[in-house]
C-alpha cells in the first residue's frame, strides 16, 4: 500500500475571541456535511503532535488516502485583551477610528472598491452613535418629565444623565445579537496606530514564524498556512518573516490559502508600511505558492480584490496570488443562500464550511485530500471579476 500523503495546516483565525475547540468543531460538523455531499471520506481524530491545539483528519478521494495534522494559531487572547473596553472607552474608540479612516482619505479610497465592507465597517459607528441619541433622548424626556412633577427643575439633569447611562448598558448587554460593539473593537484594533501592528501582536507574529519553522523541519509532503478574513493578512507578514530569515528548507513545500480577506483596511492606514512590504515581497517569492480566495456576495470581504496590486504595491516580478471566487451565488444553493440571508457573519465563515452546490472552491479537499494547492489550481487564471487598480494613497513601504 503507497503512504498516504502527509499535510500539516496551520490556521491563523481573524479578530476573533472564540476559543480554538470551537474551530474544532466547525471543522468536524461541516466536514462530514462536505464529505456526504461529494461523495470522498473523512475521519476525525488526534494529532500524533500534541504541541498547541489542533486535531488530525484523514481522507478518501477517489482511491487516494491522504492524512493531515491541523493546528489553530491562538491570538484570542490578544482579542479578548482589546474587547475589554467599558462603554466610553468604546465611544473614544469609535471616534479616534473614524478620524483614522477619514482623515488619512483611506475611507474614501475603500469605498472605489467594495462598498460592503465600508458598510460593514460604517455598521458599528451608525449603530453606536444611533444607541447614544436614543439613550439621551430618553432620559431627557424623562428627566423633563421627573423636574416637571416635582417641581425641582434641578433633578432634570441627574435623572436624563442616569437613564441615559442605563439605556448604555442595557445596549451593551444586548451586543451579543447586534454586535455593534465586538465590530468597533475589531476595527479600532486594526487602526490603532495607523496601520501599525501594536508590539503585543508582533511578539505573537514572531511566534508564529517559529512554530510554522518547526513544522517545516518535519516529514510533510505539505506545509499550508490558512489565514481568514484579518488573519489573511497576519499570514502574509509571518511568512515573510518566516522566507525573509532563511527559514524554508530546499525543497519544502510550503503553501498559504487566504481566505476572506480584508487587507485593505488595514494597508490603506498611513502607517502600514510593514504589511505593504510584506505584501509586496510575498507575491514575488518563490518557496511557497499563495491562493486567495474571497466571494463578491461576503458583505464583510474585499471580495476579488487583489489584495497586492489595489494596496499599490505590485512589484515588477509578481507571482502571486491566484485570486480566485469562491462563487457563492453558484456554489450554494438558493435554499442555502435563503437560510444565510442577512447572516453577514455566517457568510464570511463560509470559507471554512460546506457547499452543497461544491465547484472548485472545496475547503475540506484542500486542507485533507491528496492534492497540494499549488498542484489543485495548476494553469488556473484569476477569476473573471478580479480588481487589481491601485487606488491606496499610502504606498510607502
């Protein structure tokens, strides 16, 4: 019997607070959906490698069996430390994060190329400001109305003030269906520093690079790097430090799958000197192949936006990336597409789940089948569709 062939997937999650066995099970659940509508199998178990959390897969596709080790690369600590924000701290994040993005020209520049995700970055703002007019509006009716009976027109002011702040946090406590908080702590976090990655961040990057590193040095006929919807871009500057300090064996195969991706929210902030360097030396580089996939119908993406060449870096030598659509208007039925409308985070995740209408988009064959990417989108071009303009003001690297 010929071994099966051996991946090792290291995922970087996006601005996420979730604990890793939740990716687990999202992996497990739409796995064995995804396997039951191709027709390929899939077992779940332990790694052999028990550093970190992760868990193993093995498949069948077709008469070839391949065995692969997954492993999440945990910064929700890191997250849950920037959500810890009180309501005024997050009405200071809110204004400071619209003057990022409005005052460096970045938003304007975002909106020449998708207008969902400005929208859904708009979202959290309108939402927040909307919360505070109606808590003062309340509480000035009221206090009015409390100075009016009592005849004490000073308790006015008190009574608007402590209903007002009532009304915030009642609104707090009722973010975990609107979310307006979770999203401006998500894009603060992204803005803070003009782009900048905050020191914490960067230590954990570092991090990172030496454990893919050590990966590389095992027996694996693939090493792939999956980063969605922030960690796209995370991904993109730990494997350039990774190439940069020598650290990919001859001979490696070394793969990066970038999956909703939101690069430009980050690269057009003035200070993202890094990330556009990082962008610009990846695409050219030789030791590994990159695939970014992203879908037009995902509010929360830059769907089919290269994400090098519209941060206006795009080096003369170019290799990379394959920018292909996941295509969710043919990949997902209109029964599905119906149980997912209005679910703007749902869909983002769709990367990572199961397509009952599956073409050549097919998570659970790249990360557990027999085929490397590189070999799976061999000859492909981009996506009809793809925007490869440079409309970034900041191309400073």
């Amino acid at each position: 019997m010929t071994r099966p062939f051996r991946r090792r997937v290291l995922y970087i999650p996006g601005y996420d607070p979730i604990p890793p066995r939740r990716y687990r099970e999202l992996y497990k659940r739409e796995g064995a959906e995804q396997a039951r509508v191709s027709g390929y199998g899939l077992e779940f178990g332990p790694r052999r490698d028990r550093k970190g959390f992760g868990w193993g897969v093995s498949g069948a596709f077709d008469g070839d069996r391949a065995e692969a080790e997954i492993e999440v690369l945990v910064w929700a600590d890191i997250v849950q430390g920037s959500m810890g924000q009180g309501i005024l701290a997050t009405y200071g994040q809110l204004f400071r994060t619209a003057w990022a993005y409005i005052g460096s020209g970045a938003l304007f520049r975002l909106m020449r190329l998708r207008r969902g995700p400005v929208i859904a970055a708009l979202y959290p703002v309108v939402v927040l400001l909307a919360q505070l007019a109606v808590a003062l509006l309340v509480g000035a009716g009221l206090g009015w109305l409390v100075g009016r009976l009592t005849g004490l027109a000073w308790l006015a002011l008190p009574v608007t003030l402590a209903v007002a702040w009532a009304g915030l946090q009642l609104w707090r406590r009722l973010d975990g269906k609107i979310f307006a908080y979770y999203l401006m702590h998500d894009y603060a976090f992204t803005a803070q520093g003009g782009g900048a990655y905050p020191p914490a961040l960067e230590a954990r990057l570092a991090q990172f690079a030496d454990r893919i590193a050590e990966v590389l040095a095992g027996d694996w006929d693939e090493v792939l790097v999956v980063g969605h919807s922030s960690g796209a871009y995370l991904g993109v500057s730990v494997l350039s430090d990774l190439i940069r300090s020598g650290r990919v064996p001859a001979g490696a195969r070394l793969s990066y799958l970038s999956l909703g991706h939101v690069v430009p929210m980050a690269a057009f902030l003035p200070r993202a000197n890094r990330l556009r360097a990082d962008l610009r030396y990846l695409s050219a580089r030789e030791e590994l192949d990159w695939v970014d996939v992203t879908a037009p119908g995902d509010a929360c993406c830059f769907g089919l936006c290269d994400p090098v060449a519209v941060s206006g870096v795009e080096p003369p030598d170019r290799r990379q990336p394959l920018v292909l659509s996941a295509a969710f208007t043919q990949t997902l039925s209109p029964e599905k597409r119906r149980s997912l409308r209005g679910r703007w985070f749902r869909l983002h995740f769709q990367y990572l789940c199961a397509f009952d209408r599956p073409g050549d988009y097919d998570y659970f064959a790249i990360t557990a089948g027999p085929l490397p990417l590189g070999a799976r989108f061999a000859g492909r071009d981009h996506s009809p569709g793809r925007i490869a303009r440079p409309v970034n003001r900041f191309t400073t690297t």
